[in-house]
C-alpha cells in the first residue's frame, strides 16, 4: 500500500518538475519576445508581465514538491550527519511534521482564496480580463502535492525510527 502511495506521489512530483521546467522555458521566450518587440519594433504584447507573474507561481509551487522529494529543500545536513541516524529520522520527522501544519494551515487559505474570487467572479484588471481564480487554483493544487509527499516523508521517518527497514528504496 505504501509502496504504491509513494509511487503515485512521485509521478505527480516528476509531473510538478515537467511543469515547472515548461514555465522557465515560457517565462524566457515570453520575456525575449517583448524585448525584441519593444526594442526593434516599437510594439509590446502588452501582458506579458502579468502572465510571466502567473507563470512564476506555477514554477515555484509545482517545482516546490519535486525539490522536498529530492532532499533539496530546508535542508541542515552539516547538522544532521553528525547525529545518529535514530536521531535524524527524529528530528526529520519533527520537521516534517511542522511542515505538515504549516502547509495545511496555507493550503486551507489558498482553497479560500480561489473560492471567494471564483465566486465573486475576479478578473484581471489587465486587457486578458482573466479570471483570477484560474491562476491562483495553482497554488493549492501544487501546494497539495507537496502535503502528499511531506506526508510520504512522515511515514519513512516514522518507519526508520521504528526500525523498519526500507523496501525498495522506499
């Protein structure tokens, strides 16, 4: 069951990287774009700021998920290896689980958020005249991949302090 959980987690994980690659090359020819536009041709697209604004969220919160599960994010390791591995699971699982809360307590707002501007039927203020909910439903839909693998993370801490060894990498 574990096994198959934290399988599913890291597609979606792999999945926020492909995203967030995407959005750097977007956000790049975007920006060259209204530079060679504005420079040779005296014309802007005019949108470009506030799409490469959205385009940024989506990087950061789908990317944040893949950069945890690689053991990238938040990270004291000059600390931590100089415990007992009993004690990193530990205080791993400390962590862990305060990101746990924190993501929840985010997650919750951000649901918030997107439902009252969908609801209240926000737009850009911008020509798009987007609805703004579209570009803020990413973040709680990246930040809830994130929640999936902290809680995968919890329960390896939780088995390496119990003494149980990992399966499969896992």
């Amino acid at each position: 069951m574990f096994k198959r959980f934290d399988s599913i987690v890291n597609v979606l994980a792999l999945a926020g990287l492909f995203v967030s690659g995407l959005m750097v090359l977007a956000m790049t020819g975007l920006i060259c774009l209204e530079v060679v536009l504005r420079s040779f041709f005296n014309h802007s697209l005019l949108v470009v700021d506030e799409v490469v604004g959205y385009m940024l969220a989506t990087f950061a919160f789908f990317g944040i998920s893949y950069a945890m599960r690689s053991g990238a994010l938040l990270r004291i390791d000059t600390f931590l290896i100089k415990l007992p591995a009993r004690y990193q699971s530990i205080l791993q699982l400390v962590f862990d689980l305060a990101s746990l809360a924190f993501a929840g307590v985010l997650e919750y707002h951000l649901l918030t958020a997107v439902e009252r501007t969908f609801s209240r039927g926000v737009v850009s203020v911008s020509i798009t005249n987007l609805p703004v909910w579209i570009p803020q439903a990413v973040m709680p839909i990246g930040l809830f991949v994130l929640i999936l693998v902290i809680l995968v993370e919890i329960a390896r801490s939780a088995r390496a302090i119990a003494g149980i060894p990992a399966q499969d990498g896992n």
